[in-house]
C-alpha cells in the first residue's frame, strides 16, 4: 500500500484563503455580522479591567456607596452583553463551519460522481474516504475555533495594548518584560506540533486507506490465511499514529505549564513594581486601581497568545485540508465531458473507427480498432484474458478516453451525447455484480423515481426471476446487506440482470455476465438472455460456448488487435485463433 504523504506548507497561501472565503459568499450577511462581533468583543473586553479601575480609584476611595453599586451594575451589564456576545459569536461561528463543511462535501461529492473511472484506477479509496470526511470536517475547526477565534484574540491584544499603554507606559513595559521569553516558547511549540499535526494527519490518511482496502478485501486475506501478517502491518500503521498523536500530547503538555510559569513571572515583577509604586504615588501616581487592572490586563493578554499558537495550527491545518480539497476540485483532467445531445431513442448502431486505446501513456490495449453493428444485431467478442474483449465496453459506456479514433452509436461521436442519455441507452450486465446494502428494489432502481415497482416487476420476469425473488422474506423489500452477501452468485447475477432491462435499453452489453453462474443458473437465465437479445444490438463478452453460438457476427481480439471476423460455424472452418479456442473449450462444454 502506498501511504500518502502531505506536507503543512505555508499559512501564508493567499490563494487557498482566497478559495475557502468564496464559500463563504452564500452567507455573507452572517459573516460581516461574525466580523462586528469579534470587533465587538475586542473591545469589551480590555474595558473590564478599566471599569474596574476607575471603581476602585474613585467611588470606592472616596467611600461613595451609590456611586460603587452604581458602578457594580454597569460592570453586571457588560460582563452580560459580553457574555451574550460570546455566545452569539460562538454560535455564528460554528453554525457557518457546518454550513460550509455541508456545501462542500457536497460539491466534492460531485466532483467524485463526474470522475472517469480512471482516477479511481490510480487513487486509493481511503484517500478519498479521507478528503470527504476528515479533511472537509477539518475545516469546521477553521470556522469555529481557527480563523474567528484567532481574529479575536489578535484584536484583543491589539486594544488591551492600547488601553495599557494609554494608562502607564512604565507598567505596560514591566509587565511586557517576560513577553519576549512566551513569543520564543510560542514559536518553537508552532513550529513542533504544526510537525506533529502533519504526522496525525498522514498516520489517519493511511489509516483509512489499509483499513478500507482490507475490509473490502478480507476473503482474500483469509483465504491465503494472511490474517496474523495483516495484522502486524496494521499494528505498524497504528503505531505510527499513535506515536504521532503522543508527540503532539508531549508538545502540549510541555508548552502550556512554561507559559503558565512565563506568565506569572509577568506578574510578579508587575507586582512588584506596582507595589513599589503604589507606596510612592506622589511620584509615581500608580493606583491601587491602576495596579489591579493591570494585573488582570496582562493576565488577558497571555492568553491570547498561549491560544494563538494551537490556533494558528488549527487554522493551518485547516488551509493544508483546503488546499487538498481544492488541488482535488481543481483536477479536470480526469472528469467526465459530455455533450449535449439527447436523442429520444437510439436505434442501436454502433461503430468503432480505427480506435487506439490505452490505459497510460502510450501502451496501447486496443489497436487501431473498426467494426459496425447494425440494429438488432448480436455480436461477441472472444480472445484471451488481456485481449482488449472488456476494454471495448468502458470506452463505448464513455467511462474511458481512447486516444485515436472514433466511436459512434447512430452515425454520433458518442462525445457529443449527454452522458445521461448515453448510459441510459445501454444496459450492461458485469461479471462482477455489485450490490448495495440495501433492498432489492433499491438496488434495481437505484432510487430513480421514474422507474415505478411495475416496471421492476416486468424485468423481472423477462429475466426469469420472479421464482427466487417471491421466496424471499419482503420479496422486493429484502435488504440483501453488504455487497449482495445474503443472495448466492447467481442470484445477484440475475439481479443484475433484472437492473440492465429495468431501463429497456436499445443496445445490451454482456460482459462474462454467465461465468459465475452454476449450470443450472446459466439454464434459467439463458432463455431470458434471448428474450432480453430481442430487437436489441447485443454485444457479448463470454467464455461458454452457448451464448457465443448464438451470435450474428464474432470477433476474434488478440492483443488489442480484430484477427477474425465471421459467424461461429464459418470461424470453424478456417481452422484460425477461433478454432483454437473452440478445440480448447470444446472439451469443457459437451
């Protein structure tokens, strides 16, 4: 497996900051109100402390009750308004993470579904899994605990200074004195666990994609009785992460007591100063008052900065995130193009002309590639394993970009169709059937209202299923759980089927669509695959020699290139590869 690695970069990237404040633009109202709160509880709350200076230097001093209790209220009201404000701002803030996180999720989605199947040839899923759910939730943090909270705390710094240094330059100094010690801490502890952050991410990235890849492929681990090696190369990746996880604990844990000690050196030497200063008031004209504001002043402007620092990590992270998702978002280079072309109905003619076709670069899997079907014609495709019988199918379905030639389905560059009315027009029946963790009906319609449970009841017996389905506990409604685990091969094969006709296609594609299946099964199914075959283009992958006999035309592929072309019986005759395979096969087939 190979593990993904990602590096933190640049804060500093504009043109990702750029990118996340676009998604912003749907809510902008709200933000510019988020923006007036974070301006607002800047400035709350370096007041505080003044209120409560100005209390105890006069009303309190001079013995004015009225005026203390006076006083008293006003400090209850904006503890309350600032209070009110914090909340809102929290809220705000976090209701537009989760807003954002959901369009973009969304869009990313998207993007996914419209992706060639040839970006999920070259990417893992678990990386994937990764950038649509850990890294879009990554960016909630951004919203609800990097980029606003970081703003308010660099504001608050910003108007506690002003306030400090507009009430005594002499204490604004004294306490700023271990200031210099906390930025060196500060910027070290940054610098380590935007490290350590980097690593968690990476160690979860692999995480997931071993996970997923195992889970999905767990009978073959068990099969080759690879349970115990598996596992050890999991226990790796997890220790990776944890250790990763345990050097950002270490970091914290280290970091926040030497601030906690810088801090309160800070205030110790204000004390002391002040103290000094408050005996000699004639000279000095520091107030008790004056003294305790500052205390609590310097005490506001520490936190911040011991905040700023997991802050800025936090935003950093969200950025590298975003980064990702865009660098994703941005990559056209394997999205599906379509035209806009949207026949009513097709007649079923396709043609290949002289298509070359290869999966990377230029090691080509299909060469120089024509022929034609016409309408209602059935023709099969036969050659070794490799031969380029499958490779047809993915280009003519458009999941592939072939790189010379031209493909048409009724005289049209299948380029210029919509990729809806493209698909819709073609039924294909893999040897592979995938089924979803749901029910029967479900994995028929895939949710497409337009089909309606007569129509699903009407391919179902063109297909000859209605025997197996109406044993079932629900019938239609049976979940058939994970992958179709609860049905026997056969029976998601005829399921398959059943989802191919649902749409009656003009053109049916048959890929190995009988290979997996018992005799019996392949009995049942294959008086349904005439009826199925009826007035439509029909074109047949298959190794068993009762669907390839039945075809108009066969095409012989060896090596991405057509050797022989012709019906079964004068193929024979020629005694050329389809002969060969025929002799190989026959034995197998009386």
């Amino acid at each position: 497996m190979e593990k993904e690695q990602v590096s933190s970069g640049n804060i500093i990237d504009f043109r990702v900051i750029r990118r996340l404040l676009a998604f912003v633009q749907p809510y902008r109202g709200r933000f510019y109100l988020l923006i007036f709160l974070t301006l607002s509880i800047g400035l709350l709350i370096p007041l505080r402390p003044y209120l409560i200076q100005y209390t105890l230097d006069n009303p309190v001093a001079q013995g004015n009750y009225s005026g203390m209790v006076q006083m008293i209220l006003l400090l209850i009201a904006l503890l309350l308004l600032q209070t009110f404000m914090q909340y809102a701002h929290t809220y705000l803030s976090g209701w537009m993470g989760q807003q954002i996180i959901r369009d973009i999720r969304t869009r990313l989605y998207r993007h996914l579904v419209y992706l060639k199947l040839q970006f999920f040839d070259k990417t893992p899923i678990g990386r994937l899994v990764t950038r649509t759910i850990s890294d879009v939730e990554t960016l909630a943090d951004v919203f609800s605990e990097g980029l606003a909270a970081m703003v308010s705390d660099l504001l608050q710094l910003i108007f506690i200074l002003a306030f400090m240094f507009y009430q005594d330059w002499r204490l604004s100094l004294i306490s700023l004195a271990t200031l210099p010690l906390l930025l060196i801490a500060t910027y070290i502890f940054k610098e380590k666990i935007k490290v350590a952050f980097n690593d968690v991410r990476n160690a979860v990235a692999n995480l997931n994609t071993f996970v997923q890849e195992h889970i999905t492929g767990m009978s073959i681990v068990q099969i080759f009785a690879s349970e115990k090696r598996e596992f050890e190369k999991f226990k790796a990746i997890n220790e990776e992460h944890r250790q990763a996880n345990l050097r950002s604990v270490l970091y914290y844990s280290v970091y926040f007591p030497v601030a906690e000690i810088i801090a309160a050196a800070g205030i110790g030497l204000l004390v002391w100063y002040g103290a000094h200063g408050v005996l000699r008031f004639e000279e000095t004209g520091i107030t008790v008052g004056k003294l305790i504001a500052f205390i609590l002043y310097i005490q506001m402007f520490f936190r911040p900065i011991r905040m700023i620092a997991d802050r800025y990590n936090t935003l950093q992270m969200g950025i590298v995130s975003t980064s990702r998702i865009i660098n994703l978002l941005d990559d056209r280079e394997y999205v599906q193009h379509e035209g806009s072309y949207m026949p009513e109905a097709v007649r079923g003619e396709v043609a290949f002309k002289q298509v070359w076709f290869a999966y990377q670069d230029e090691q080509y899997v299909l060469k120089d590639i024509s022929f034609e079907i016409k309408p209602g014609e059935t023709v099969a495709f036969v050659g070794a394993t490799g031969a380029g019988k499958s490779s047809i199918i993915n280009l003519l379905c458009g999941f592939y970009d072939f790189q010379k030639g031209s493909i048409q389905i009724d005289g049209h560059d299948i380029r210029e169709y919509h990729l809806g009315a493209l698909r819709k027009s073609i039924g294909v029946v893999l040897q592979d059937v995938f089924l979803f963790s749901d029910t029967i009906y479900n994995n028929i319609t895939l949710g497409n209202p337009e089909v309606t449970e007569e129509m699903v009841w009407h391919a179902v017996d063109l297909v000859g299923a209605r025997k197996f389905i109406e044993r079932l506990p629900g019938q239609l409604q049976y979940n058939v759980m994970e992958r179709g685990a609860t049905l026997s091969v056969g029976q998601r094969q005829l399921i398959s089927f059943v989802r191919a006709m649902v749409y009656d296609p003009k053109i049916l594609v048959l890929d190995e669509a009988t290979s997996s299946v018992d005799h019996e099964t392949e009995e049942l199914i294959q008086e349904a695959i005439t009826k199925m075959m009826y007035g439509r283009t029909s074109i047949v992958i298959a190794h068993r020699l009762s669907t390839i006999r039945r075809a108009d035309r066969i095409l012989v592929l060896d090596h991405g290139e057509i050797r022989e072309s012709g019906s079964h019986e004068w193929l024979l005759q020629q005694n050329g590869l389809y002969a060969q395979l025929y002799k190989m096969q026959y034995k197998y087939a009386v």
